[in-house]
C-alpha cells in the first residue's frame, strides 16, 4: 500500500490510501476513508471565527487529524486571526487526541512556539516541506515529522536535500493539490534515499497507520 500523508482528493488508485484534507470554506467536501479537517490561514472568514470554529468543532469526530493548520506570512489573512485559529486548531487536535498536519510559510519559529505554549504532544506533521537540511533539523529535534511532494522533482531542491538528512520513520510522502502522481513522488523519493520502492512503500505504509489511523505495529 502506498501511503498519501496529504492531498486533496480521494485515492483511485486501489493500492494507495491518504488523509484527503479539507478546510473551512471546502465545497464539496469530498468523502474519503481517512480525512482531516483544518482551518487553512489562508481560508479563514474575514472577521468573526466563530462558524469556522463551529465547523471543525462539528467535522473532527471523524477525522484522523487536524489540518491542514498553521501560519502562513505570505498570505492576506491578518496576522492575529492566523494566530487564533491555530489556537483553536491545537487545542481541537489536543481534545481529540489527533495529529496536526501543519501549513507553514516562513513561520517556523512562530509554529514552533505556538505548539510549545500548548504543550502539544500529538503527532506534528509539517507538509509540503522546501526548506534548507538546517530547518528540518530543528524541526525534527523538535520531534517533527516532514512530508515532502513535488517539491522533490526541482532541480537543486532544498527538499531533495532536507529529504536526505531524514531519519527512518520521520518523513512522509505526499501528493497535496497533485501535480505529481503519488507512485512517481515514491519512486523519486526511493532514488534519493537509495533504498528500493516497495521497502519505502511499507515503512511509510506502516508508519501511517501508527501515526494516523492508531493500528500500532
Ligand atoms: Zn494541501
């Protein structure tokens, strides 16, 4: 089975399974096995957060985690608005005994610190990762996991690089809005490890389950 950390769309493939996730403002929101809901930054209401609280407050009892939830620097939505729906978000996923699957844009300290006030201790998943090898090492010192996507595919990514300095069992793989095919995201991945398609296939498939849906081992 191969392993979708994060998209947006349900799985045709029958040997691929993924958390499809959805946010506030998300119509339709598609059916899928395995779903998370999260309040996006970027898709927030413009002034009271209140139906969007609502709303994931409604959504997590079938979810699998949280997210996508986080910061985002480069997004119109006011800086405090961001700050209170992470909040929010944390403090769900803490609820729900949920992981958080995490969108960050140039925030990292600032996410970082926010998860540290909570002391949040589910299961963090920073998605998408296309940083320098240094900040998925503070990341992963903070017991972080990665999942890195069509970033990979870049010539001279920081992903390709970042993807490297990864221990076992703290990355994921991932096809987001899918611009890449989630096998080739797992072939590519496997080249730069240098370790073969199916093993990489069944350590993430394994480590999903124990992450995500709590089928330890
Ligand atoms: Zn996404």
């Amino acid at each position: 089975m191969r392993f979708n950390a994060h998209t947006h769309f349900p799985a045709h493939d029958t040997g691929e399974t993924g958390i499809v996730g959805i946010f506030f403002t998300q119509n339709p929101e598609p059916e899928a096995p395995y779903r998370s809901f999260g309040l996006h930054p970027r898709y927030l209401p413009d002034a009271n957060l209140s139906p969007a609280l609502a709303w994931l407050n409604d959504r997590l009892p079938g979810a699998v985690a949280v997210g996508e939830a986080g910061l985002d620097k480069l997004c119109d939505t006011p800086w405090e608005r961001q700050v209170e729906a992470f909040d929010h978000c944390i403090e769900a996923a803490t609820q729900h005994h949920l992981p958080l699957i995490i969108h960050c844009v140039r925030a990292y300290d600032e996410v970082l610190a926010q998860l540290k006030k909570h002391q949040f201790n589910q299961p963090v998943i920073f998605h998408g990762f296309d940083k320098h090898p240094n900040t998925a090492r503070q990341l992963l010192a903070a017991g972080c996991y990665l999942s890195f996507g069509s970033a990979l595919f870049r010539e001279n990514s920081h992903a390709a690089e970042a993807l490297r300095v990864c221990p076992e069992r703290r990355y994921f793989l991932e096809t987001d809005m899918g611009a890449v095919a989630l096998i080739e995201v797992y072939k590519r991945a496997a080249n730069l490890r240098g370790v073969r398609k199916k093993e990489l296939e069944a350590a993430l498939w394994k480590l999903g389950k124990e992450v995500f849906l709590g089928l330890g081992h």
